[in-house]
C-alpha cells in the first residue's frame, strides 16, 4: 500500500541524497523506506499519515522531557519574539554555561558550538595543541561524529550501513588514529607503550550507544584515567549522548571520573542543534580568543538554542525528575527482560539512567565485535511488528533507546504489551525463512 510517506521519499530523493539528510533516518537497516513524522506531543509522535507511535527514539536522545514539552514551548516562544540570533554575546550563553558547570563539576570553562561533531573534532584540536601531540585513541563501534579523524571502525550509521570507513577522508587525516577494542584495557596499553611520547588523547563514549547500548566493565573507565596520567595524555569522555541523559552530571558522575575534557550535543539544546566542549581551565584557556587554538561559529551559542537547554536543564536539575526518569527505565527494562527469557532468546538488555537497549541472538555483548554477532534478522522482523502495535524504536540494532520524562505508566504498559505481541511475530517470521 502507497503511503504518504513513502510519496515523500521517492520526492526527498531527487533533492536530497538518498531522500535523507542523516543515513540511519533512511531505514536501509530495517528494509523499508522511513516514517515521515508530522508532530509529536509528549512521549508521542505522529507520521503524515496520520498514524501515532510511542517514542523512544526522541530525536535520538535530546528530547529528555518529551516532545513539545511546555515550559520549554512557551520559554522559546518568549525567546522568539525578542530575536532569534545576534551574532553577539548574549546573557543566555552565560547563564547555560553556568548551568552545565554546576551539574558537571569537573568542567571549569566550556565552549558552546552547534553540533556533537563540531564538539569532539574542537576537543580532539584542542588536545593535540595542549599536549603537542598528533596522535589519539579511540575505540571500535564509538561514533564520536564524520569528521574525518573519528571516520574509523566507527559506529552508529556508519556501522548500520556496513561501511568502517568513509570514501573522502585522505590516509593523513586517519593515520594518527590508533583503534582498541571497547572495554579492553590491554589492548589500550599496549597502544600506549609502542606509542610512547606520541598519543595526545584516548576519546570514548564512557557508555557506547552507537553499537547498541554497551556499558563500560567495572573499573575499565578508572584504570583509562590512570592510563592517562601515566602517559601524560588527555582523556576526553564524549558524552554527547550521555551528557545528562544517564544521570544529572553525566556519565562522569555516575563513574567517578573526572576526564580532561568533556564533548556535550543532544540533551544541552534540549532538541535544538547545539553542542559544547569543556573541561580543565588550563587547557580551555588555550583556545582563541585567550589562546591562539582557533574554533569559531557565526550561531553558536544562540539565543533559541540556549534558551531551550537551559529550560531542559534546569528542570533536570530537580532531584524528583532523574528519580521519576530511573524508574520509567527500570522498569520497561525488566519487563523486556523477562519477555526475552520467557521465549528462550538469547539477549542482553543494558540500561543507565534514562538510556538503554538490548541486543538480540547473543547473551554477552561487551564490543564491536560481540554487538556485530546480534540477529539482524529478528530485529528487523520486531521493528516492523512493533510499528503495527504503535510503537517507535531506533530503526537500527546498532543504537540506544530513550525514556523520557513524558512517558506515562500507560505508555509503558501498551509498549510491554506491544513487544508481547510483536515478539512472537518476528521469531514466526525467522522459523519460516529459515
């Protein structure tokens, strides 16, 4: 049957490649041609056809409170009557930067910009600069944005499309990029040892949510500090993703760790584009204008931007909003838990905060090779299946859910039911082609 949807993504394509203006949005992982969505109101959204799905996708992680969260609405339409953008210093810049400080203490000073790559591609600058070092670390299956020192072994849609690395970024670029397994502590000082005086940085999302959701083995981020001071190297937490989202300070808090700088996007601007990278005041006092380590953005910091992340931040500040968010989570997690169990498939189900995911077809998933040995397949099969019950996950096996504090006990008990039907679909559907 012809959708409305599938009309605009046959018209999408003649303008934008692939009909689509980030790659995972195209819905090549699941085999079908992607939801176009027309509004979202809380935990809901809505496609052109008129169709209406419980959201746990939320933007891919900003939309913390829901869609269209009120006190966040009206601060914007405030905002908007009073200008959209100066190209000047504004006292919302300020007034979010201090915000961020309190909730993320080991960050001194921060840089506000307008994406989570322009976030990390600033620090890894910023890093090399301080230590006077070219080369950086990071791990198989983390996606830390396209610029063209991160496009290896990366995950999220580089790793649902299949593609480890991208056509376009020269060798130079990519040849101070040395690769470690995820959660292999090893593996990650032996890169060191043979690259004595060489590496500048270690980058890691403190919990992976760009190869499925993995978290980090017990002491892994700890002895990755120790590791660092040994080295006289940087550790960068990208916490894009997980800047507020896995608890009010961030994956940081939740470890105690203190990296050398934090990468922040998604929950910062709560739904707009912004981004920031902060830390120690030694090494952000290197960037221009204080120091001559140059980063610029005609719109970073804007008036729209600032304006809903601070909204979206102070309300996470409350103690009752995190509690609230950690039981919504708890408890759709143990629920899917126990539905897997109950029909014998192999799975493991992660969760921190208000962030989780599970895998399927494998019982132990620690990296990007274990999250790649998943059953595709039964995924796609569950997808599709949990779209006719009306309800919206990532359309990929390779990405973290999101809870958000608009999600009602009704939404969750019509989701746990969903999979309880959906569930059975997909393995039918696995038994017959097989």
């Amino acid at each position: 049957m012809t959708t409305k949807s599938s009309e605009f993504f046959q018209r999408s394509k003649y303008t934008i490649p692939g009909g689509v203006n980030s790659p995972v949005r195209a819905f090549k992982s699941v085999g079908s041609n992607p939801l176009f969505i027309s509004h979202g109101k809380g935990s809901h959204i809505t496609d052109i056809d008129d169709k209406t799905y419980i959201d746990y996708v939320g933007s891919w992680g900003p939309l913390i409170l829901g869609h269209a969260y009120p006190p966040v609405i009206q601060a914007l339409e405030e905002q908007l009557h009073k200008g959209i953008s100066f190209g000047a210093p504004t006292t919302l810049e300020c007034e979010l930067t201090e915000q961020v400080r309190k909730m993320m203490p080991s960050i001194d000073m921060l840089r506000l910009v307008n994406s989570g790559t322009e976030a990390t591609m600033s620090a890894i600058r910023l890093a090399r600069a301080y230590t006077n070092k070219d080369t950086i670390i990071k791990f198989a299956g983390c996606y830390h944005g396209h610029a063209e020192s991160f496009l290896v072994q990366a995950g999220s849609g580089v790793m649902t499309l299949g593609l480890p690395d991208s056509p376009g970024v020269p060798k130079d670029f990519t040849k101070h990029t040395l690769v470690a397994p995820y959660n292999d502590i090893e593996a990650v000082r032996s890169l060191l040892e043979n690259n004595q005086d060489k590496v500048a940085a270690i980058i890691i999302e403190p919990i992976a949510g760009n190869m499925g959701m993995i978290l980090p083995k017990p002491n892994f981020l700890q002895q990755l500090r120790s590791l660092c001071d040994q080295h006289g190297c940087l550790l960068i937490f990208d916490e894009v993703m997980t800047g507020f989202r896995v608890s009010p300070g961030g994956a940081s808090e939740l470890f105690h760790v203190d990296p050398d700088l934090i990468t922040l996007g998604k929950v910062i601007g709560g739904g707009l584009p912004v981004g920031a990278y902060g830390g120690r005041e030694d090494i952000m006092s290197l960037i221009a204008p204080l120091g001559n380590v140059y980063q610029a953005g005609t719109l970073s910091g804007n008036p729209l931007a600032t304006t809903a992340g601070l909204t979206t931040l102070k309300i996470l500040s409350q103690p009752q909003t995190f509690s609230q968010l950690t039981q919504k989570t708890t408890w759709i997690v143990n629920e899917l838990k126990d539905l897997f169990e109950k029909a014998s498939v192999p799975h493991q189900v992660n969760m921190a905060g208000a962030m989780f995911g599970f895998f399927l077809g494998v019982d132990s998933v620690y990296d990007f090779t274990t999250a790649s040995k998943l059953n595709k397949d039964l995924f796609t099969n569950l997808f599709h299946a949990l779209l006719q019950e009306g309800v919206y996950i990532a359309p990929s096996p390779f990405e973290a859910l999101f809870m958000s504090l608009s999600h009602t006990d009704e939404d969750l008990e019509h989701t746990k039911q969903a999979f309880a039907k959906a569930l059975p679909i997909a393995l039918d559907a696995i038994h017959k082609s097989s």
